[in-house]
C-alpha cells in the first residue's frame, strides 16, 4: 500500500450517476482499484433494481483484477435479475468483466 501513495492521484476514481427517463446512467472516470472498490459497491448496489443502467468505461484509464472481477459478478447479478444493462467502453476494459463486446 505504501507503494502506491506517490501514484495516488492518478488512482482516484470519479462516478457520475443520472438518470433519464428510465435509464441510468453511471460513468466512470479515472482508474478503478480496490482502493476504491468499497465507494463503487455502495452506488452500483444502490441502484434501484426497476431501472435500466447504462455503465460507461470510455473514460476510465484502468482497473484491477479485483475490481473487474467484482463489477464482473454485479452485471451478471443485475441480468440474472432481468435488469438491462448496457456497458461501453474499450475492449481491454471491458473483456475482463466477461462481456461479449
């Protein structure tokens, strides 16, 4: 952990979350890791289950292991439940969450 204090602010992450209509739409800016794994749970998981999400990686510069296996299991969680939603963003970002692109 120490390791990483000097590269810390290239390792925040930003979430914006609309809505519009009945679609909502979260983004993701900045570099997904576990530090920042506990924050991405809460909203992803707050999410009402009624609407259709739209997540887009196109601004992400990257993510972990950790983190694309987490985000991996809440889309497929979020299917299995019937919930649409729809991922963008580049293949190497997205292949880790087990997406056909």
């Amino acid at each position: 952990l120490l390791e990483l204090l000097p590269f810390r602010r290239n390792l925040k992450l930003g979430l914006a979350e609309r809505q519009d209509g009945e679609t909502t739409h979260v983004t993701l800016q900045g570099s997904d890791t576990f530090i920042s794994l506990t924050r991405l749970n809460a909203v992803l998981e707050a999410l009402p289950l009624t609407r259709a999400v739209r997540l887009n990686l196109d601004a992400l510069h990257g993510m972990d292991h950790t983190t694309a296996q987490t985000l991996g299991e809440w889309l497929a969680r979020r299917r299995k439940l019937g919930t649409p939603v729809e991922v963008s963003g580049p293949d190497h970002l997205i292949r880790p969450l087990g997406l056909a692109h």
